[in-house]
C-alpha cells in the first residue's frame, strides 16, 4: 500500500488540493481509507492528518472502516420509493444475507442507502463500487447476487446492467440544434470578446441552477477584477432529488457545455477551468476525459485555441456524496480538497473564488447555454420566454407519469402544459425544484415555469393522488438532515430536530402543539441558517402545511399533551436485559381518551 | 468625514474593514455570540450574532459594516431567536450546569442567562460523546463542545500548532484531535497553550483547577456577560 499511496502523491504532484482525487483512488481499491495511508498522506500532501480525516468524514463515499469488496448503495430518492425502492432493498437484503448499513461477515458486499443517485427516470436505481445501476428489478438482483457471491469483477458484467438511457422526450431550443464542436468559439472570435458578452447580455441568460443570477453580470465582475489569475468552474453536483438533466447533457451534449466553459475562460480571462462532477456520475467520467481530449487533438483546448492567443484547459474533479457541495463556496472548498462548507459571503466567488482568485461557477445548462449564444447571438435567445425569464428551462420529470424523462419548454409554459405532455393523472401536486423547492396542488396548475412564478433547477416529481403525501414530506425532510453540512447551528440541530418533530407527527404520537412547534421550527431553520440547505430545509413541511393542514391535524392524537420523550421505547434495553416483551413489560405513554 | 451605521436607532461609527460585531463593540453595543473571538478569525457558525441589516439577516462577525446600513439587534423578534438557537446547543450536547466546574465562567451558560432561557424547549438528544481524559493536564468533555472552533483558530493561529479540528457532518459532528492514536495526550497540546483555555463551554478543561475560584466568585456570578464580554475588549485596548 505504501508504494500505492506514494505513486498517488506523486501523480497528484503532491497537491492537497487534489486530496479527494487521491481518497477515491485509495477507497476504489481497498474499500475504505486506512490509518496508515492517512498518517502516509499527510506529510506528502503537506497538510494534517485531521483534514484528512475529516474530508473523510464528511464525505459519504470515503469511510474510515472497510466496506464490501462490492460496496452497494440504493438510492433513497422519493422517486425510487415511488417504484418500490423499499421492497427491493429488503429482497436484495435477503438474497445477499447482509442487513441494509452493514457489510457481510465474509467482507464480500456491504449494502446502504445514499441519496438520490441522478436515475429518477429509470428507478429503482443504484450505485456498485460507485457505478450506476439503473432498472433494478427481482430479475436484475437475483444477478447481481450472483455476479457478486461468485466475485465476477464488475469490468466483467453485462454491459446492460449498466445501461443508462437518455430519455429525451421533449427536445426544444438547445436540445433539438447541438453546436458542431468549434462553432461556438469560432463565431466568438469572429465577433470578438467584448461583443460576445453584450450578446450574452442581450440574450437575458440567467443561471440555470435555480438562483437566477444574470450570467453576463457574474462573467462581467469576474472579467474587472484586478487579478491576473482566473477560473471557471461549472457545477455538474446536481443533487436535488429528482433532477438527472446535468447527467444527460454530460452523456450527450458534453461538447457544447466544455465549449460554453471554454467561451467563458476567453471573456473572463482564464486558463483553468473544471468540471466539478457529482460522484453519483463517476460511470460517465472516462467518456468525459475523452472528450477532452478529442478537443484538444481539435484544437478547442489547450494552447492558442482555434490560433488565438487564448490558452485554456478543462480538468474534471469527483464529488464523494455530499450535496451541500452544489453551493458554489461549498463546491470550490470540495475543489480545493476540503470538507464542503459553504463560505461566508461577502466576498463572493466572482471576487475570491478558487484558491481566493476570482472564478465565475455556472450550472451545465447555463454552459450549454452559453455556447448557443454565442454562436447565434443574443436576440435568438432573448425571443423566447417571458419578459424576465428568457429562453428555454430544461427540466428533469419524473415521479407518476406515463413519459419520464427530459423535456425542454420555453419559459411561461403553464404547469398543466408540462403535466399533459408527460402523461400525468390522478394528481395530487407536484414537487417543483426538488425538496428545497415547493410543492404546488392540483389547484395551481395554471402557474408559470419562470423565475418570476416557479423558478427551479429543473427538478420537477409528480405525485398522483395514491400517494401519502406526509411519508414524501418525511423522505425529504430526512434528506436534509441526512445533507447538512453541520456548520451552523439552526441547520446542524434544527433540521434532525425538524426530522424527529416531523416523525413525532406522521408516526401518530403528536398532540395539539405539535404542529405549531413544527411550524416555529421552520421558520427558525429557514430564517437563520448559513446557506440554501437550511434556508430551504423548511420548504417541503411549509408548503404542504399550507396547503394541506388537515393533513397534519389528521394525525394528531385527541390528547392536549404528549411528551417528547418515549417512555416505552425508553424501557427497551430493560426488557432486552430481562429477557422480556410481554404486555407488563410495556407502558403505554399517556392514557388514551 | 466618519462612515456611520445604525443599529437599534443609534448612529455609531465605524473603519473601513470593521465587521458589524466590531463597531459594534467598539461603541459598547454588546451583540450575544459565542464562535466569535475577537483575536481569531471570524467563523459565523453559532448564529447567535444574527443582526437584522435592511432586512435581512446577517451574522453580525462576519459581515462588513457599510454606510447606509440600518440594523437591529436587539429587537424582541431577534432576542427570542437567539434564545431558541442556544437552546438548540443545549440540546443537541449533554449540558448539566450544576455538575460542571465550568458553571459560573461558561460562556454558553451565561448567554443563555443574558436571553432569559428558563428551560430547553426542544426535545434532547441525548447523544453519546466521550470523555478524552488522556492528557496529563488538560481534559476534553465532548459533551459540552458546540463546534464553535475556537480551539481550532487559537492553536493554529495563536500557539502554532494544529492540535484541534472538526470533523464529521451535520448532527455527527465532532472534535477530534491530531494524534495518530486520536488521544489528546498524544498531541504537542500544552496546559499553557491558548486553546486550551478559550472553550467558551467545559468542553476543553484544565485538570485539577476545577474550584480554585469558587463559586460565587466566577465572572458571570455578578455580571452579566455583556458587560464581561464588552470590558474585555475595552481592556485589552488600553
């Protein structure tokens, strides 16, 4: 192992910053990261050993104790529980004899949970050893069983198991007409830099991840910075639940975003840019190497591009599990080889970015965008949409509806448009922007896809009316909890204090007060937290409490007080000590009406 | 001309770089928090600092004072927040201030005096921290850290070393050590090194000096922590 750790240093040209490169390299091969290779790596990376070990912690893709030599993750997504993710997850349990959380007395498989893996279109879905298993069905895990109780290496398995499909429904504006590789960056120069960003100014680009920030402002701050040094990253951790549009334009339309990066380097003055790719994704990372490299056998990377002066290279770095780390300052801290905790703003990124130098972040679709435009100009763009949000919005549907997938509609269209084409019946609401977005009802399905009425990342689940809407509020409400970074302390406690206040009520043992604490807990948690992770934890109880109060009051019980605390489940290591679970050895918690 | 803000009504100056918790100061308005030191880095973890600036929130140690701003900070709205936020620490660590030898001299503690706190209000964790009682003179309590990383800034940036870090994510958080073993004893950690006297809780402790100052006697026994927390900077001036 040492001579391993000692070739990873040296390839990483001892570099801390690439310290997550180095865990994944290290956790691939010996399902989990030693002590000794952290004592190793800690001088050879100039850095401490607790860094080391917390960016280990933090990470749910790097562990301290080993793992499975086939390490299986099922997405937790309220999109595979929608298509019996539970059901699945207890056969696989039983067929490999190995409890969901642990790892196989024999060390073979360890099998868990992990938060939405990208493949809501195509659930129940899964991770082995990081790779992405879409489709699981009885039929595909009596084979995986198999593939694994008989240690067949995972290069060895049928191709088919790891088949992930497209599902381009909708194409629109960007996705009927890609770019030609080059395009893009020749129109560029041929109109200039400077009129290239007017152009973008004129298209009315807002970013795409769901904030809406002009793209011609942040690129135009970042240009007017006095530093000779600049980056631009663009963000592919796309986390939300319910969202895979970033992992389709990766597979398919890779070549427009690298070269929307690549007109962004030459306007803002940058030589470095990267990918910052979900580890979820880790199964389209060697195609998106190549593809770099196509560009620059082409001539569309590297130096003197297209036989300008500018020089500009893209390099692409995994994230290990952590959704915070679609927060730009979370993401550049992951990038720069740290936990991901979101920095305190001012100053923004635009000003000190990656290692304090100033550094544009975008989405991939503002990229995608971003290419187009500058190929075809601003007014192409701007034509589409309504007044203050122009263009296309690529979304992610999945949940009940006959047609998952992709489908990209021009800003304004109405929720029932949307909801018609994909084949949705039986509504009860739908989940716009993922969890920390809103879910709106049926009732409302006249509001607008727009920064203005429902703006969103592009993650859009339906629920028909089968659905028990509290079980979708807990998944979410668990999610966040699970997700927190834990730096700030309304996040921290408030959202595990959300999760077990929200429990208290679904599971039935909440009274009167429960749902006004709920509601006090929210607005704290929205109100105080440090960042978008805990200012919209809140959001899946707030907008259903909204809409759906009854719901809430239906499960409360007819008893004025209900203590928080269990005096039952208190008893459990007592009876366990006594050999008992007779009806005496239980106490009901407060005397029913 | 001096640049001004505003907080709770009153125009108080301010130095182009100050951040709002330090004009504050400066001016004697007493703002409750706990992550922040004025000698360390800000952090902007704990929230207590939250001020209300044109309408928003912003922790007040980390944001910059600018001309123009109108802050509130000692509004009821923002008080009984604070109040909910400390009781989020109570909760989430293990916090039993008669038993501790902190009680008195515990920041935490007389926060939550200063915001009236007369009970926890959520639900406790109860969760499971250990004790590190390796070290021959100083001690840590995980049950009484609230990750405000003023251990971690004072050893790397005031005793040169790099004894404390957090690790962990979300409600796993926790402090951990640099020692390959994980036990402070094996750290360079001195009983003299600033870190380990800057716990504003019991968190991190010095053995054996538990009752030398009685209690009764403590700094928060007779004043309040506004007043301990403003005249330590004032002196530390002079």
């Amino acid at each position: 192992m040492q001579a391993f750790v000692n070739h990873l240093a040296t390839e990483n040209q001892y570099q801390s910053t690439h310290l997550l490169r180095i865990l994944h390299a290290i956790q691939a091969r010996y399902h989990y990261i030693p002590e000794s290779a952290i004592e190793q790596l800690a001088p050879l990376l100039n850095i401490t050993r607790t860094q080391i070990i917390g960016v280990i912690e933090f990470y749910s893709f790097f562990h301290l104790t080993a793992r499975g030599r086939y390490e299986l993750l099922i997405s937790d997504s309220i999109t595979d529980h929608l298509v019996g993710k539970q059901a699945l997850t207890d056969y696989l349990s039983t067929k490999l004899h190995v409890a969901v959380g642990e790892v196989r007395a024999d060390g073979l498989v360890s099998l868990d949970n992990t938060s939405c893996t990208g493949l809501c279109d195509q659930g129940p879905a899964g991770l082995v050893n990081g790779y992405a298993l879409p489709h699981l069905d009885h039929a595909r895990i009596d084979q995986i069983s198999e593939l694994i109780n008989q240690e067949i290496p995972i290069e060895l398995w049928p191709s088919e198991l790891f088949q992930v499909d497209d599902h381009i429904v909708k194409p629109g504006l960007l996705l009927s007409h890609p770019l030609t590789p080059g395009d893009a960056l020749q129109s560029m120069f041929n109109r200039g830099l400077t009129a290239t960003l007017a152009e973008l100014d004129a298209s009315g680009l807002r970013g795409r991840g769901g904030a809406g920030f002009k793209t011609a402002s942040k690129w135009h701050y970042c240009r007017d910075e006095s530093e000779s040094e600049r980056y631009v990253i663009c963000n592919a951790d796309e986390g939300e639940p319910g969202t895979f549009k970033d992992r389709v334009l990766l597979n398919s339309y890779a070549q427009q975003v690298f070269e929307g990066m690549t007109v962004c380097a030459a306007i803002i003055g940058a030589q470095q840019g990267f990918l910052y790719l979900r580890g979820e994704y880790l199964f389209l990372y060697e195609k998106l190497q190549q593809i770099l490299a196509e560009r620059r056998q082409l001539g569309l990377l590297g130096n003197n591009i297209l036989n300008s002066d500018i020089h500009f290279d893209i390099d692409i770095c995994l994230g290990a599990g952590a959704y915070i780390c679609g927060e730009e300052s979370a993401l550049i801290e992951s990038l720069e080889g740290k936990m991901g905790i979101p920095r305190n703003r001012p100053p923004y990124p635009v000003t000190q970015g990656y290692l304090g130098k100033p550094t544009v972040v975008n989405n991939v679709e503002t990229f995608l965008a971003a290419a187009a435009i500058a190929h075809l100009g601003g007014q192409w763009f701007a034509t589409i949409g309504t007044e203050k949000s122009k263009g296309t919005k690529i979304l992610s549907i999945s949940g009940d509806c006959a047609r998952p997938g992709i489908y990209e509609y021009a800003f304004g269209t109405s929720i029932e448009t949307i909801l018609s084409d994909c084949g949705a019946e039986e509504l009860l609401g739908v989940q716009i922007g993922g969890p920390s977005g809103l879910f709106i009802s049926e009732q409302e399905l006249q509001r607008k896809l727009a920064f203005e009425d429902l703006a969103t990342g592009g993650s859009f689940i339906i629920f028909n009316k089968h659905r028990n809407l509290l079980e979708i509020v807990n998944n979410f409400t668990r999610f966040f909890a699970h997700e927190s970074c834990g730096f700030c302390t309304p996040c921290r406690v408030g959202t595990s204090l959300l999760k077990n206040q929200l429990a208290k009520i679904v599971e039935g043992h909440g009274s009167a007060g429960d749902v006004v604490a709920l509601e006090e807990l929210c607005a704290l948690v929205k109100n105080y937290s440090h960042c978008g992770l805990g200012q919209t934890a809140a959001n899946p109880i707030m907008s259903t409490l909204a809409r759906f109060p009854e719901l809430y009051q239906s499960r409360l019980k007819n008893i004025s007080y209900e203590p928080g605390f269990d005096l039952d489940a208190a008893l459990e290591t007592a009876r366990q000590l006594a050999n008992r679970n007779d009806a005496a050895a239980h106490l009901t918690q407060v005397e029913q009406d | 001309m001096t640049k001004t803000i505003r907080i709770d009504g009153d125009t108080i100056p301010f130095e182009e770089g100050q951040t709002i918790i330090e004009a504050a100061t400066a001016a004697g308005i007493y703002i409750p928090h706990l992550c922040h030191h004025p000698e360390f880095t800000p952090h902007g973890s704990c929230k207590l600092c939250t001020v209300n600036v044109n309408g928003r929130n912003c922790s007040a140690c980390t944001f910059p004072a600018m001309e123009g701003q109108e802050i509130l900070n000692n509004s009821q709205e923002l008080q009984a927040d604070r109040q909910k936020i400390t009781q989020m620490l109570f909760v989430e660590g293990n916090h039993f201030c008669p038993s501790c030898e902190k009680t008195g001299n515990c920041q935490l503690q007389a926060v939550a005096y200063h915001l009236n706190m007369l009970d926890s209000h959520f639900p406790h964790f109860y969760a499971h921290r250990e004790v590190d009682a390796s070290h021959a003179e100083v001690l840590i309590d995980h049950n009484r850290c609230i990750f405000c990383t003023l251990c971690v800034r004072a050893s790397h940036e005031h005793d040169g070393k790099e004894v404390f870090a957090i690790s962990g994510r979300g409600i796993n958080k926790h402090l951990i050590v640099n020692a390959e073993s994980g036990l402070l004893k094996d750290t360079n950690l001195e009983a003299t090194d600033l870190a380990a006297h800057i716990c504003p809780t019991g968190a991190i402790l010095i053995k054996r000096t538990a009752y030398q100052v009685p209690i009764g006697e403590r700094s928060y026994d007779h004043q309040h922590i506004d007043q301990v927390s403003l005249a330590l900077v004032h002196t530390d001036e002079n």
